[in-house]
C-alpha cells in the first residue's frame, strides 16, 4: 500500500515536473520522461525505463539547447549496445556501438569539419 503504480507525474518541490510516465512498485518503468530540476519542463531523458533507470531504447537531452545529445540503447542507466551521440548544435558526434557508457567496438567518430 501507498506505492505508486500505473501512469502518475511526480513534481519537484517547486512545482515543476520532474517524471512523467508509468510506474510499477514505485519506481518508474516502461515508457516515460524524465525532466530537469531547472529547466522550465526540459527534457532531460525520454525512453524506456527499468526500475527507476533508463533501460532499452531512449534519448537524451542537451541541457543548454534542448536537442537531442544521444538516441540509443542503455542498460541499467548507461549507454550500451547501438547509438548516436550529438553535438549541442545537432551534429554527429559518434555513431557507434558503446559499453557501460563508452565507445566499444564498431563506430564513426566525426570531426568537428
């Protein structure tokens, strides 16, 4: 009793939202978005989740711009498997496979030109 299951929004203390999405056995699973503390309902994290952490397919977002940062795979909240990493003006980073949130493997990793 009073754990919080199906779709629910959590607050930050100053009213703001902090997740948004589907819950089980209080953490946040499944579908679901995750916002900054400071940041006017700003992205900071959209995908699925495990137990509280992203887990599966997902993205991540530039604090300072909002776009995109990394669309990908993670595991246990770590990038990991196939995935696209972003400058802050959009640009490819890396495109790549990535292990416990760095490079590993196959990918490209782009130059600033």
């Amino acid at each position: 009793a009073g754990k919080r299951d199906g779709f629910g929004i959590l607050l930050y203390a100053n009213g703001s939202v902090q997740y948004e999405g589907n819950w089980k056995n209080d953490l946040v699973n499944g579908y679901s978005k995750k916002f900054r503390a400071k940041g006017n309902n700003l992205l900071q994290y959209e995908g699925n989740f495990v137990d509280g952490l992203p887990d599966g397919k997902g993205k991540m977002f530039h604090k300072s711009t909002g776009k995109v940062s990394y669309d990908g795979e993670f595991v246990m909240g770590k990038r990991h498997g196939f995935g696209v990493a972003y400058r802050k003006d959009g640009e490819k980073l890396y495109e790549g496979f990535w292990k416990d949130g760095l490079f590993d493997g196959d990918g490209t990793l782009y130059n600033d030109d």
